[in-house]
C-alpha cells in the first residue's frame, strides 16, 4: 500500500469513529487509561498536527492547539485535511525528519508512524464508546508492518506501549495490530 494512500485511509478510518463523538462521550474512559476520549482526541490531533509539521520541515511547536468539544468532527477534518495536503506536497516524503524526542527518521517512516498512530487510536476510541473498529485487512496489514519496525522491545513501556498481547493463528488484521501494540482485541 502507498504511503500516502495508507494515510489518507488512516485519517477516513478514524473520521468514520470520530463522527460517532458526541459531547457526553468525551469523557469516557479508553483504552489507554491515562486518557478519557477527550485526552485521546486531543492526543491524535497533536500528533496529527507535529507530524504535518515534519512534512513541512517546520518546528512542531508552531502548531496550533486543538481543543476538543462540540466540535470534534470539524477539529479532525481541519487537521487530517491540513496533514494530507503537506504530506502530499512535492518533497515532502523525501530527507529525514527530526522528531520531537530528537530522534532522526526517513520522512516517509514519519508519515507511516502518523498513519499508524491515527488508526490504532481510532480503534481505541471506538472502544470507549462501546464498540469495535474492524480495520480494512490491508491497512491494518501495512500498519502492523509499520509498527513492527518501529515499537521494538526497548520501546515499550508505561508511557508508550504495553506487552504484546497474543491473538490466535486465526486473529484478525485488526486483532493481530491492536494485539502487538499491546491491546485486547
């Protein structure tokens, strides 16, 4: 799947959850327990938005903050639609990108961790408001390798990723991602 194409069907995935939001969801508990759906939501834009700002080789601490309420749906269409068009423009897949933490990566993995961090949250929001993100097999099959390249043992921990969850030979795309990320499908 193309890098691009695999982030654009990342953001429309999750638009599809994140239209579900309603105000009295917000603070729902999630997946990730440090977070109600607002902290999550709030966390996907901000990841959205600083790693549009990689794409455009700008700091991330120029990018604005997005507060989640009401508004949700127009937030996340706001940020996806300013994501993919600085992803999209000519060069901006090529080089390296510094990330926040300081680590330097190829731009185009940069844009497979946006991919891959905007799904996995669509599914753990799908979860908070009580129900289950089953993932396109072959979007889910591209962030699972994504994800396997990137979330290596040392990686994993409190403040990042759980254990690996074990899943059953005939697991889902769906429950194998969710699972290594360190989720219960």
């Amino acid at each position: 799947m193309d890098t691009l194409d695999a982030l654009d069907h990342s953001f429309a995935t999750t638009r599809s959850v994140v239209a579900q939001v309603h105000a009295e969801d917000l603070t729902r508990p999630t997946p990730c327990s440090e977070w109600d759906a607002r902290a999550l939501l709030e966390h996907m834009l901000e990841s959205i938005d600083a790693f549009r700002a990689h794409a455009a080789r700008t700091p991330a601490a120029e990018t604005p903050t997005r507060e989640v309420s009401d508004n949700v749906l127009e937030v996340y269409d706001e940020a996806t639609s300013a994501a993919l068009e600085t992803w999209r423009a000519p060069g901006a897949l090529d080089g390296e990108v510094t990330l926040g933490v300081g680590i330097t990566i190829p731009a185009e993995v940069a844009a497979g961790i946006s991919t891959a961090d905007c799904l996995v949250h669509g599914w753990d929001l799908q979860r908070a408001l009580g129900g289950d993100l089953e993932v396109d097999p072959e979007l889910a099959d591209h962030v699972l390798a994504i994800s396997s390249a990137v979330v290596t043992p040392d990686f994993r921990g409190p403040a990042t990723f759980g254990p690996e969850v074990t899943v059953g030979a005939d697991a889902s795309p769906t429950a194998r991602l969710v699972g290594f990320l360190g989720r219960r499908p």
